[in-house]
C-alpha cells in the first residue's frame, strides 16, 4: 500500500546537515512554498550550497521523497557561513514520489494509521541502513525515540515524530525533535520535515506548535481547506 510506503519514508528522512531551496513543480501541479518566519535559503549561485543541496536530495530519494525546498534557521546560517558550525534547525517541503491510490482524505488517514502501528524490524533495519550510507561520515545516528502521531486534523495532516540523538563530526552529540507533517496537494502526498534542537520537556509541545503554523499557511498558500 502506498500509504504504508509514505508512512515510511516519513520515517526514514532522518537527520542531515544540508539545506537549500526552490520553487518546484510535481508534474502539471504546482506546489508554492516560501520560507517560514525566521528561515532563510541558501545561495543558487554557491558551489558549496548546491553541494548540499544535491546532498539532502540523494538522501530524500533514498525515502522515497523528492525534495521541493529546504530552509534553514537564519541565525544558524549566518553562523555557519562565518565558522562553519553545524546547522541543526531547518524545515524541508518534500513530494512523495508516487502520487495517491484511493481518495487523498483516505490516503493521509490510513498513512497516520500506520504511523500508529510503528514499524517492523525489517522496515526499521532498512531506515538504519539508509542513514548510514547517506551519512558519508559526516553524522552517525545513535539512537531514535518514535514519539508517534501527536496530533491529527482527519484526512487533512498527519502530526508525528521522534527524538534523535546523534554525533555530528566537529559538533559532538546533539538531541533533536524531528517533527512531520504529512498532507497532500491534489493527488500528491507532501511531507513537511522539521528539525529543532532538544532542551527539555517543553521542546517537543513548541516545536509541534510551530510545525502547526507552518502547516497551516502552506495549507492556506495552496488553497487547501479543512
């Protein structure tokens, strides 16, 4: 089912140092995306940014995913580009590859539905398998915490997530809440992927809040209705 295939490929776009971002076309539908409050995109024209950029989009394949556009915390960024530190929070617009099979209200619902049942061994042992062939030494996943669906707007978005801990190379380990929010335009399945740094209890509800205000003005911007 290709709901199960999101669901997992959803899991499967785990943590990265990269980011980008354009406008895109999925076929003849079109999919608008701009920067969230805060976020800023990199430079077409830096051979350093596109580098990057080919980087996460190799790695959004491997889930099943094509990237739309990618944007990075702007303060991260200008930090980044004056010393070279690693850039934790970003937000990713990514199409899945294959678009519905049965009505979209269905496909999202039936898509949470297996978020909720969590993955199998096999599916689990294939997401590890993808992290370390794209991490190029670069990162080493340590280990993830599901956090499962958080939240759900029925047959309109999906809510889920994880905690991550990682080593990044010239950064040490670092704790993420990587949040998603899983929707479709058209026919197309869309993921919304989020990146936020882990403080305390507190870094999860926030970052799911704002992961909601994201949604929503992308929800808005391509004149999709709940």
């Amino acid at each position: 089912m290709r709901g199960l295939g999101f669901a997992v490929g959803i899991f499967c776009l785990l943590i990265s140092r990269v980011a980008h971002s354009e406008d895109a076309r999925l076929g003849s539908l079109g999919v608008k995306v701009s920067p969230p409050d805060g976020f800023c995109e990199l430079d077409k024209t830096n051979k350093a940014d596109m580098a990057l950029f080919d980087g996460f989009s190799n790695y959004s394949k491997v889930g099943g995913f094509s990237l739309i556009a990618l944007y990075l915390d702007c303060r991260e960024l200008d930090a980044s580009r004056k010393s070279g530190t690693f850039i934790l929070t970003k937000v990713a617009f990514a199409s899945f590859m294959k678009p519905v099979d049965r009505p979209p209200s269905q496909y999202i619902s039936d898509a949470c539905d297996k978020l909720r049942e969590g993955l199998s061994d096999e599916q689990k042992a294939r997401a590890s398998k993808y992290v370390t062939e794209f991490s190029k030494g670069t990162s080493s996943l340590q280990n993830t915490m599901p956090l499962g669906v958080l939240d759900e707007v029925k047959g309109a978005v999906c809510y889920s997530g994880q905690l991550i801990k990682a080593k990044v190379a010239n950064t040490g380990e670092i704790t993420a809440v990587y949040l998603t929010a899983g929707t479709t335009v058209g026919n197309q399945p869309v993921g919304i992927f989020q990146w936020t740094n882990y403080e305390d209890a507190t870094s999860i509800a926030t970052a799911l809040a704002n992961l909601k205000t994201i949604y929503s003005n992308f929800a808005a911007t391509n004149g999709k209705t709940e």
